[in-house]
C-alpha cells in the first residue's frame, strides 16, 4: 500500500469526522520513515477544532474514529497522527501507534 492508497482509504475517516461535527481541512500521507513506503505512514490533519481543544481529546477523537471506519490493515499502515491547528502549527501527534495501544505527545 502506497501513500495515495492510503490516502484514499481514509476517505470514510474523513466523511465520518464530518459526520460528527469536526470536519478535516485535509489530510496529508508522508512516509513515516523517508525512502521506505513498504512500512507505515504519518497521517498529518488539518483540524481548526482542535484550538479548543486538549491534545488528549483531539487524539482520542481521532483514534475512535479512525478505529470506526478503518480495518486492522489500513490502521497497520498509520504509524501515528499529527494534528494540525487553524494556525498551521502542529497542535500535537500521537506516538507510533499498534492497534490496541494509543500515547498521546504534546
């Protein structure tokens, strides 16, 4: 699975943040580890509702719904999330993630 596969796959992910009120500006796929797309990849948001917001919130948010729409091999390709603010900055991410594990990093 390449970075635009994912991307795409993560389609429902981004409908159902929508869905529940917390809409993505976007969403950017990069390589986790730079020249090896055979291993799992950073998905970076764009989030403006994350202003407001506690790191562990947006996070567990995130996760929960990611976990709602995706399967355990889409998760497998999400090293961890970055979320980014209405200023553009990021806001915080994730640790590397496993699939019944979440550490939040400011």
């Amino acid at each position: 699975m390449d970075r635009t596969e994912l991307k795409e796959l993560l389609k429902p992910f981004e409908a159902k943040c929508a869905e529940k009120g917390k809409s993505l500006q976007g969403i950017c796929v990069e390589d986790a580890f730079p020249g090896d797309s055979s291993t799992s990849f950073i998905v970076q948001v764009k989030a403006p509702w994350v202003d407001d917001m506690y790191c562990s919130e947006a996070i567990d948010f995130l996760f929960d719904t990611l976990w709602e729409t995706t399967n355990e091999e889409i998760r497998k390709k999400v090293f961890s999330i970055q979320v980014i603010d209405s200023r553009d900055e990021l806001h915080c991410s994730s640790e590397p993630v496993s699939n019944d594990k979440i550490i939040i990093v400011k």
